[in-house]
C-alpha cells in the first residue's frame, strides 16, 4: 500500500467513524428533533452547519474546476452562490422561521390553504433534491476510485450508507452536529493545499494576495498575465476574457442566486433556531463560513490550470520506454488515466503529449479492455481507448471534476496533504447529501404520508416512515452517483435553477403579497418546474450536440434558465391570482402575522 492511499485512507475511516459517532450519540428522539432539531441549535453552531449543508461537492470538487478551464464567465458561480444567502437572509429566513413549521411544503400547504398546493411543492422539493444529489454522489465517486483505488460504484454505495446511518439515525439534531465537523475538515482541507501551492507559485502564504500577486521569481509578471499568456499559446481564449455572453452570465448569476434563497434543504436549516432574529443571524454566520472558502476558490482555480498545462504539455508519457532526455513525467497522469477521467492519445506517435484548444475525444475516454477487463495498453504502456477521435491537434482529455483533487499530487504535495484533501471532499459531498436526504423523508413522511394522506398518524409512525424514506432515497442516490448527468456544479447548477424556477416566487409572493393563492401557488411551481426541467433535458440528456449558444432559448443556457422560469413563475402566479378569487381571511392574516416583529407584553404592574 503506498503512503498516499494509507494516509487517504486514515483520514476516511477517522472522519467517518466520527462522523457516525456524533449521530449516534445526538440522535432524534422525536419528530421535532429529526426535522427541525428540536428548535434548539445556537445561531453560531447554525451558521456553520448551514455553511457544510450548503457547501458542496459543487463548491469543494467541481468549482474551481469549472472556473480553471473556463476563465472569467465562471465568475457567475461565485457571486450566484454567495449572493443567494443575502436574498435568504433578508427575504425568507427570518419569515419562515416565526411560521413555525418543519418543511417548505409544509409553508407553503398551509399558507395557501390547500393540499394541492403541498402535494405540488413536495414534487418539486423531490426533484429537486434528487437532482442535487446526483452532482453529490458524483464527487462521492470520483474521490474514492481514485484515491482508494476502489470502483466508483463501490465508492458510491460506501458513501451513501455512512450518509444513511446518520440521516436516518439521527435525523436534523444528529445532520447538524455532523454538519459541523465536517465543516471544520473541508475548510481546513480546502485552505491547507491552497496555502502550499500559493507559497510555491507566488511566494504569498494567502492564496488570495497570491491570486493577484506575481509569479515566484519573476518581478512583474503577475500570475494572470502569465495565464492569459498561456492559455491564448495553447489556441484557448484568454483566461480572463468573457466567452459567454454578458446576458446568459447575469441569468447564470440570477438563477443561482434565486435558486439559493429556494433550496429546501437550506431553507430548512433555519428552522432550527430557537427564534426569527437567529436566522438572520445563523445567515452572516454562514456567508463569513462560506467566504473563507469562496474567496479562495479562483486563487485555487488559477493555480490548478498553471500547475496542470506546466506539468502535462510537453512532457514524456510515464513509462520506461521514455527516451527522450530531461523532460518531466507526470506519474499524477498516468494515475489518474486509470480512473477514466484523463486520458492522452499520441497522434503524432513523438512520446510526447500535447495539450491544446480542442477536444482529444468524441466524449469522455472509454478504456480499451480485453476478456478478463484487464486495460489494453500500447507500446509506451499507455492505456488504448475505444472513442473514436475527431479532429484536431489536441491529445488530452481532462475532466474538470478532478482539478482539485488533483491538484496537490500535481503540485507534488506530501501524501497526507493529499488524503486530507480527499477527507475535505467527501465531508462536502456527504454533509449536503445528508441534507437533501432529509427533505426527501420529510417531504415524504410528513408533507405526503402525515397532511395529506394519512392524517392519523401517530408520531412514531411518522418517524418510521421518515427513515424508511430515507432508506428509499439512499437507493435512488446510488443509482444517480453511478449514472450521473455531468459535472458536479453542472448538475448542482441545473438544481438551482429548478428551485429558482419553482420556489422562490411561491416562498417570497406568499410571504409579501397577500392577495397570493392557491391556484398561482399550483399552477406558477408547476409552470416554472416543466419549463426549466425540460429545457435542462432537452439540451442535456435528448440533444447536447445542440447545447450551444446559437441554439439556446434567448441565448440563454441550461445553467441560466432557471432566471427565465423564474420570471415564468411569477408572471404565472400573479396572472392567475388576480383572476382567481382572493384567498379567505384567515390565510391573508398568515401573512401578517409573519410579517410583524413580535411584540413583547409589558410586564404587569407591581402591586
């Protein structure tokens, strides 16, 4: 066993088991404690919990990937992302906190008055979700297929049982001390390998100064010029020109940012705080917590695409066949050509591999393999692949997704640097899955089952439905880990704009606008959920050689449409509103009642 899967593998057995523990020893002893944490968790202690919840494996794995490879668009993630939690904080959390009640469908049944109206909001929290998750069992996968030299099916199930012990064990009271440890292991991993690289590359020990400072050595060469330079050298556009359109970044930017301040597995977080005011405090707490991350991620970013394009291009295929002289081997490479995720084909048959504009395969690289599944290789030891291979020059395929992980073995990093980054992805992954599964079992146990179905059951029926369901949703998670529909902040991206599309407008017209009913609800979640999701298949999963600007509704991409369902939404619930009958009485009072401060009495005169 090599140092690097010895160290990768303490770290995964440490954090797990910890991980367990802490369920174990905080879990629910009753429906209030396995939705809502009995209402108990400190605004601080929420805060941090929140940041895991909602950090993640888009944010830890695939982010800076996303913005290495394509430069300055990629922008709109960080201020989508960061900028939802402003929204949350003024618009919803405080206001759905004094509702009073354990879900958002269960706001949004009882604000409008109508079990139409949850059972509607209970398919979108589902869709939702299940779409999340996929991006989080992806990142699941990759960790452990390449780091514990284990299938990424098995990575999969491995993950997504330790996520079952403690969502359904300890439900929201045992997720959220969960949630905290696992904060404290991704943002010391994350910071710890950014630290190192910065020192090496910029001489700055703060990744961020070393984002904007100069290259190690070289006075006045910043590390931006030195990528654009680079980056224009291999026929790509400058890193920090904007290849996307001004419109399609600000829908991007829009949909993430509306799709945050409708996440139900976020919203949810602020349940749990003993008063409104706390969720607005628990909201700063966890945009400081995010920003320690999300300031760092396009230093990452740069750092990782510098680190890859110096150490791939150019360099001699590893093995020892090599004959040419003083040229650097990428043992990281050839590791990682194993997993599928990397892959070179020498089509100029020189030894040498070539990085440039360009794609080097029809797809990802499908591995050569003979009867027994044992990879076919080439004269260099080089695996073979089956795609076929379009034209061009460039022999490197690289999947965004590995960037960060990759990064310290590309940086040449000590072994445990490397396993403490692996722990520092799959809490991210595991925290928001955690997460997202018990929406899925609340929305089923108690939006479904509980208010409309079976409205006679007890509260221990409940919770055994609960964890059933999140038994149940386990089962689809791994299938959606094994089969997913792209890259991780693809796919979280796609799911943000499904809750952009769906809940924001019901959430937010519901809390402000009194004249709001129960037929805009149904028909403006509805409307907003078929239209963006199958905008998102169609360009996806039925058509992606279309997946392309001239072909986009508006110009707008699968990652923005969310803005435009949005807006759909709201158009659709308004409209439908006005021409509805108004809702009665005692549903309008709702909205004051969520609306005014609570008044303290007087204390009664001393006799």
């Amino acid at each position: 066993m090599s140092a690097q899967i010895a160290w990768t593998a303490a770290f995964v057995i440490v954090t797990f088991g910890a991980y367990a523990l802490i369920a174990i020893i905080s879990r629910a002893g009753s429906t209030a404690d396995f939705y809502v944490a009995g209402h108990h968790v400190p605004p601080f202690v929420n805060g941090m919990a929140t940041a895991a919840d909602w950090m993640s494996a888009a944010s830890f794995i695939s982010m800076a990937g996303i913005i290495a490879f394509s430069g300055y668009w990629a922008s709109a993630y960080l201020m989508g992302w960061t900028g939802g939690f402003v929204l949350l904080a003024l618009l919803i959390a405080p206001y759905l906190r004094k509702f009073d009640k354990f879900t958002v469908p269960d706001f949004v049944g009882d604000r409008y008055g109508s079990d139409l109206a949850r059972f509607v909001a209970v398919i979108c929290a589902i869709f939702v979700s299940f779409t999340y998750i996929a991006g989080q069992m992806r990142g699941v996968g990759i960790a452990f297929s390449r780091f514990l030299e284990l299938p990424v099916e098995l990575g999969v199930i491995i993950g997504a049982l330790i996520v079952m012990t403690y969502a359904a064990i300890g439900g929201m009271k045992g997720i959220t001390y969960t949630q905290v440890a696992q904060y404290c292991v991704l943002i010391f991993a994350y910071l710890v390998p950014a630290i190192f690289i910065s020192l090496v590359i910029t001489g700055q020990a703060i990744p961020q100064l070393g984002f904007i400072g100069d290259i190690r050595g070289e006075e006045g060469v910043s590390l931006i010029q030195r990528l654009d330079q680079v980056t224009r050298d291999l026929g790509f556009a400058a890193y920090t020109e904007n290849t996307r359109t001004q419109w399609d970044v600000f829908a991007i930017t829009l949909s993430l940012m509306v799709g945050t301040a409708g996440l139900p597995h976020v919203i949810i977080r602020f349940f749990t705080v003993p008063k409104a005011s706390d969720a607005r405090v628990s909201a700063g707490w966890a945009l400081i917590f995010i920003a320690l991350l999300y300031t760092t991620a396009p230093a990452v970013a740069a750092f990782a695409r510098l680190n890859f394009v110096e150490s791939v291009n150019g360099s001699v295929y590893d093995s020892a066949d090599s004959s040419v002289e003083d040229a650097i081997t990428p043992s990281w490479f050839s590791n990682w050509q194993e997993t599928g995720l990397i892959g070179w084909v020498d089509r100029n048959n020189d030894g040498r591999v070539q990085y440039s504009a360009g794609a080097a395969f029809d797809g990802a690289p499908r591995l050569l393999r003979d009867e027994d599944g044992d990879i076919i290789r080439g004269a260099r030891g080089e695996p073979l692949y089956q795609n076929p291979l379009p034209e061009g020059e460039n022999e490197v395929y690289v999947d965004r997704d590995i960037m960060v992980l990759a990064n310290p073995e590309i940086a040449n990093l000590p072994p445990w640097v490397v396993g403490l980054v692996v722990a520092g992805g799959l809490a991210a992954a595991l925290s928001t899955a955690a997460g997202l599964l018990l929406v899925i079992s609340a929305s089923v146990s108690h939006d479904l089952c509980r208010k409309i179905i079976f409205k006679g059951m007890s509260d221990r029926q409940e919770m055994l439905v609960a964890r059933l369901s999140a038994v149940g949703a386990v089962m689809v998670a791994i299938y959606a880990g094994i089969n997913p529909p792209g890259f991780v902040a693809a796919v979280v991206a796609f799911a943000f704009g499904l809750a952009a599309a769906s809940f924001f407008p019901v959430i937010l017209l519901g809390i402000f606008w009194k004249r709001m009913n129960k037929w805009g609800a149904v028909l403006g979640m509805g409307s907003g959920l078929i239209l963006t999701g199958g905008y998102i298949v169609y360009f996806k999963i039925l058509n992606p050689g279309l997946d392309n600007a001239e072909h986009w509704l508006f110009g707008v991409s699968p990652e923005g449409f969310g803005a435009i369902g949005m807006m759909v939404n709201f158009a659709v619930s308004i409209g439908v509103s006005l021409i509805t009958p108004a809702p009665p009485p005692h549903l309008a009072k709702i909205v004051d009642d969520i609306r005014m401060p609570t008044m303290r009495r007087a204390a009664p005169p001393a006799e």
